[in-house]
C-alpha cells in the first residue's frame, strides 16, 4: 500500500512483531476482532437518539474516537494481511457508488415555469 497510510500499517507490523502476534492475525481472525471493535463502536450509541449521537460530550466523544481507531487500526491489519491497498480499493468503491447510484434529476414541477 503505498499512501499516507504507510507509516501507520508499518507502525502496526512493528507492534505486532514485538509481541509475537502475528501468529494471530490471520485474515480471518482480524475480520473478527474488527466486527468485534465496530460492535463496541456501535454500542455507544446503542439508545441515543439521531440528535443525541450528533452532539456527544467531550468524554463520551474521546471514547468513540478510541473504539473508531480500534477498527481502523484492525482494518489497516487486515488489508495488510490479504495485501489489499485500501486507499485504490476506497477510490474504487466510490466510483462504483458513482455508477450504481446516479444523482437524481430533479423532477419536473409542473407549477413552475
């Protein structure tokens, strides 16, 4: 993967080296932990209204930060284990997106001239 991104995954090899946890991560295993961390994302919004999720408190937000990087981090893992360039692959998507889902026109509105 060569983007911005480089220096975080080798950041990321270095950690799981030191600890000897890459007999761990597996693709399979890191898809799980990451479905495991957005739960835990997810979680804090559990019962939160739409308005109540948008304006968190300043501790309330600090959490979510931690568990949002928790997911980053196991997807930055993850793609690196299957050597997917998350970045193309992101560019990807949103061109697919751009195709699959087309703005709409606007209607017509027969009162307007």
């Amino acid at each position: 993967m060569s983007n911005s991104l480089q220096p975080l995954i080798e950041s990321l090899r270095t950690f799981a080296k030191e600890r000897d946890w890459g007999q761990f991560h597996a693709p399979k295993n890191l898809a799980c932990a990451l479905s495991v961390e957005a739960s835990e994302l997810l979680e804090h919004f559990q019962w939160l209204t739409e308005e109540q999720s948008r304006t968190l408190g300043a501790e309330k937000k600090a959490e979510v930060a931690a568990e949002a990087a928790d997911v980053f981090l196991y997807l930055l893992q993850f793609c690196d284990q299957l050597d997917i360039d998350l970045m193309a692959a992101a560019r990807q998507k949103l061109q697919v997106n751009a195709v699959k889902y087309p703005v709409a026109s606007p209607a017509p509105n027969d009162s307007q001239p």
